[in-house]
C-alpha cells in the first residue's frame, strides 16, 4: 500500500502546546486583566486587509510592506494581505466604522500577526501581538497612560527586571524636514561608504537608514547628527511633558536617540522595551505616536498613540508558570457508579470546581491517574459505596480516607477545598484543566 506523506507544519509557524501554551495563555491573561485596569475596550479586527491599509499607513519603503507581507490575490482579484501589525486595521476601523464620536478612543487587541521573514528563535512568520492604542488624544498624557501600562504588564509578568524602557522623540513635522536634510547631508557625504539598501533609503526615507542592521551602515548611522539640534519648541515640549509623566508614574527610561521605529507613521514618542536576554530578538514591546496615520488613509486629522508586544518574546522571558491543577478526580468502578460520577462531575463543575474523570481502567488505574494529574481529592464510587448511599473521598496529599454520604458530598468537597488555602496547598492552581507536564496524562 502507497504510503500516505503527512502534511508538514509551514515554516515560521507554531503550534502552542504544554508548557509552551501555558506561558502563552498567561501573558494573554495577565494582558487581558491590566487593559481594563486602564480601562481600554477590547476590539477583534479581521485577520486579513485590502493591501493598501498597510501600504499606504505603514510606508512603502519600510521593510514590513517591501519585504515582508503575505499579500494575495482573493477570488474575485481584490489585493489582500494578512495584516502585519494591529495599528493601520485599527485607523482603518475608526474610519470605516466611525468610531470618531467616541474620541478620544481608548483600544485593546491581541491575536496573530503575518510577517515573512527568516525564522529563527523568537522571530516567526505567524507570531501573536498583544496591542494598546489611544486614538483622537494629541495629549502627551495619553503616550504618558501607555506606557504606564506597558510597564504595568511586564511588572504583573515578573519580567521588568531585565528590561529597559528606551525613549526617543521623532518630532513634529516641522522638525522632521529640518532634520530630514541635516541626515541626508551627512549621509550624502558618506554615500560610498553605505550599503546598496541604503542608498535607496537615501533617496526615499533617509530616516530609515539609522535603523540599519548592515555592519557597513552602522558606524555611519552611529555618527548622525541627533534630532535635538532640530526641535521645535513645541516638539521639544511634548517631549518633556512625557518624561516628566514618566518620572511622576516612576517608571524608569533611558533616552536612546538613535531609535527610530520600522514603521513610517511616528511623529513624537517612539519607544521599545529592550531585553539583553533574547539575543538580537530584544525588543518586546515597542511603539510610539502616529499622528499622521489616520490622515494617510483619508481620514481628517487625527492623533493616535498606541503599542504591540511579541506574545513569544514576552512568553520566553517568563518563570515557567504553574500547571493547573484539578480539584477532583472521579474514580467510578462500574457502570451505575460512572452515572451517579458524572452527576457529580457536572454538579462540581456548575460550581466553579475543576474536575477530572478518567474513561478506562480499573479502580488502581484510575486512582494512578487521579495521582498523575495533582487532584487534591479523589472521589471513589463503585456499587458498594452507591448501595449504601456513600462514596469515598481521598485527600491525595496526605492520602487520608473517609466516607461522605452522597446527599452531602459536593458540600463537603467544597468545604475540604475552601480549606485548602490554610492547609499549604497555596501553589494549587484554581485548576480548570487537568493537563500535567507537557500534555493530557494518558488514560
Ligand atoms: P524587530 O526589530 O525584532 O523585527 P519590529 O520593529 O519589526 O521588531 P514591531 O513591528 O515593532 O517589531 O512589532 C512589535 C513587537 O512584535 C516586537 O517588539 C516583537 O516583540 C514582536 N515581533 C516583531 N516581529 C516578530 C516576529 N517575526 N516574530 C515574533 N515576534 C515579532
Ligand atoms: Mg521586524
């Protein structure tokens, strides 16, 4: 018989699983309790855009739109692409969805991300991104409220440690221009000496090439001249109002003027939260202002501020997180004691108590089971016990036994649970899934 070739996973994918899944559900989660803690709105955007969203936000030039977006054709011949990043989806919702009468707007997404590029240990072509935006706000308090936050995250994930806020400022539009032919000055003067990508950079965005990841760019790009020399009076003053926000929050920064972000669209604030712990994948959460955006798509002038972090980076920095643990193991022997086990299964878990029930094997077997997953109690039935009205609980810690009458074992499990707490069982998750290790336990 022709062997049959199993489909392989596509490149640059991920499938989330165990331990991996469990980090990842809890940057997720600790993200999902913070943004209400700020009192962001979650929004759920589509996977996939007309092209031109990100062409036209984004920048043709950047290295998202030239090199790295999945774009098709659809069926009928439209241009779609997977969306790269939250934010233009996000100016193109508030367009199309008219979202300006609830301005200043404050919005929370999370979800997968296209991007082709070379995978490697933290950089994959379908990655996950957990976002925060405020948009119709041109305060500095809003870039103030959003990196607060974004602190607060990577505090509540234990991993602020070792990561450093990096700010910069790109400015206002005044700013910029003035900037702009100071860069392009001392670039041209060194022509030569840059790469071949730069020197298109040169002509279309000379900004970009301080961003540059060629050795031969590097020491060029290092000798630029800084933006302050170029700042407006007022640009000069947002950016003060920020620091200053941040020094009141006490949320530490460090000024880094070389740092331009990858997208076109920021004007103001730019910033990354930067690892050493990654290697060259140290940014976890980078963002900045896009006042500019909103217009590029043909909307009226509007002022945004927002941020995206890598849910993988974030994931890999994290103390491995705790598994969850079931509250109950049903041990049922025998086909009324697998009834009367599922009654009791539904009834606890109608009350927000974790329960696990194994299919197969004898009363050993599934005692072994109850073991493997962590139950703190084993609840075991077979007909002797339901003859007399009463079934087996064993505290699988201490491995102590009693009897409870039927009539009132949900109560009595609830109480033995309730004084888990006191009994040094406080590393016990509130358990909702009996997974151990890296997979189910077999049964
Ligand atoms: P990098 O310089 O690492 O390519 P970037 O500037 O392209 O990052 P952003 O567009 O700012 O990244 O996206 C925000 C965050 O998303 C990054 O800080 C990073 O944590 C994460 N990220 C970006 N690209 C990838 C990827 N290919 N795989 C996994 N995470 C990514
Ligand atoms: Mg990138």
């Amino acid at each position: 018989m022709a062997r049959i070739e199993t489909p392989r996973r596509v490149r640059g994918t991920q499938d989330i699983f165990g331990e991996e899944q469990r980090r990842f559900a809890h940057v997720l989660d600790t993200f999902e309790r913070v943004r209400r803690l700020y009192c962001f709105q979650r929004v759920d955007l589509p996977v996939f855009e007309a092209t031109e969203v990100f062409a036209r936000s984004i920048g043709e030039t950047t290295d998202v739109v030239s090199k790295e977006m999945y774009t098709f054709p659809d069926r009928g011949g439209d241009s779609l692409t997977l969306r790269p990043e939250f934010t233009a989806g996000i100016a193109r919702a508030f367009l199309t969805e008219g979202w300006q009468q609830y301005a200043p707007l404050k919005l929370s997404t999370s979800g997968a991300v296209f991007r082709y590029e070379r995978p490697q240990k933290g950089r994959y072509r379908q990655f996950h991104q957990i976002d925060a935006e405020i948009l119709g706000a041109p305060e500095p308090a809003a870039d103030v409220e959003l990196l607060v936050m974004a602190d607060q995250v990577l505090r509540e994930l234990g991993i602020a440690d070792g990561v450093t806020l990096q700010l910069n400022t790109l400015g206002d539009a005044e700013t910029r221009e003035a900037w702009r032919a100071g860069l392009v000055a001392h670039f041209e003067a060194h022509r030569g000496e840059l790469s071949e990508d730069s020197l298109t950079r040169l002509d279309k965005n000379p900004m970009r090439i301080l961003d540059s990841k060629d050795p031969r760019d590097r020491p060029i790009a290092d000798a630029a001249p800084d933006i302050d020399a170029y700042l407006t009076h007022e640009a000069r003053a947002f950016f003060d109002a920020v620091t200053a926000g941040l020094d009141a929050a006490g949320v530490a920064w460090t000024r880094n003027a070389r740092l331009v972000r990858g997208l076109d669209y920021y004007r103001h604030t730019a910033f990354e939260f930067v690892t050493d712990r990654l290697g060259a994948q140290g940014t976890v959460l980078a963002g900045g202002r896009y006042d500019g955006l909103v217009e590029s798509l043909g909307g009226a002038p509007t002022a945004g501020v927002g941020w995206a972090a890598g849910v993988e980076r974030l994931s890999m920095l994290l103390e491995e997180p705790r598994v969850e643990r079931p509250d109950v193991s049903i041990v049922a022997i025998g086909t009324r004691a697998e009834h009367a086990g599922v009654k009791i299964a539904a009834e606890l878990r109608s009350g927000n108590t974790s329960c696990h029930m194994a299919y197969r094997g004898n009363m050993k077997r599934r005692l072994e089971i109850a073991s493997k997953v962590e139950a703190a109690f084993a609840v075991i039935i077979g007909d002797d016990e339901l003859d007399r009205n009463v079934a087996k609980v064993k505290n699988l810690r201490s491995g102590e036994q009693d009897e409870v009458q039927l009539f009132r074992l949900i109560d009595e499990l609830w109480a033995r649970l309730g004084e888990r707490d006191f009994e040094n069982f406080a590393d016990w998750g509130k358990g909702r899934i009996s997974f151990v290790g890296n997979g189910p336990v077999a049964e």
